[in-house]
C-alpha cells in the first residue's frame, strides 16, 4: 500500500509554497531591521510576488481537480502479494 497519495501536481504545490515562503519572510525581516516598518519596495515586492503565487497555486490546484475527476490520471495502487 502507498503510504501518501502524493502525486506530481500535489508536491509540486508543495514546492510552490515552499520557494515563495523564504522570499516573504526575508523581505519583512530584513525591513522592519533596517527601517522598522516596510518600506514601499518591500511592499511592492510582497504584493508582486504574493499574486504570482496565487496564480501559480490556482493553476496547481486546478491539475489536482483534473486529476480527482479524470480515472485515467488517479495513482497507481500496487497490490502486495
């Protein structure tokens, strides 16, 4: 038996989230360090790459729709023996 249902476009969603969390968390750290509250740049850096990722994570979770409804496209089961 699988231990997950892990799927290409489920951990590619994972590795979506995961390379923009560092970039939001470094910007507000590196601000509120040196100026105290952030600073216009900051803020349009956050809200640039914030829409990127909703449309990165839109278009994901729309994969794993597709994969739930489409037979063809549902994981492998191995049967043990």
């Amino acid at each position: 038996s699988m231990c997950c249902n892990c799927t290409v476009p489920r951990l590619s969603l994972l590795g979506i989230v995961l390379e923009d969390l560092p970039q939001f968390v470094l910007t507000c750290y590196i601000d509120y360090n040196l100026v105290g509250s952030l600073s216009p740049a900051a803020v349009l850096n956050i809200c640039s790459s914030l829409s990127a990722l909703v449309v990165r994570l839109t278009s994901r979770y729309e994969e794993i729709q597709d994969e739930n409804n489409d037979p063809k496209l549902q994981p492998i089961v191995e049967f043990e023996m």
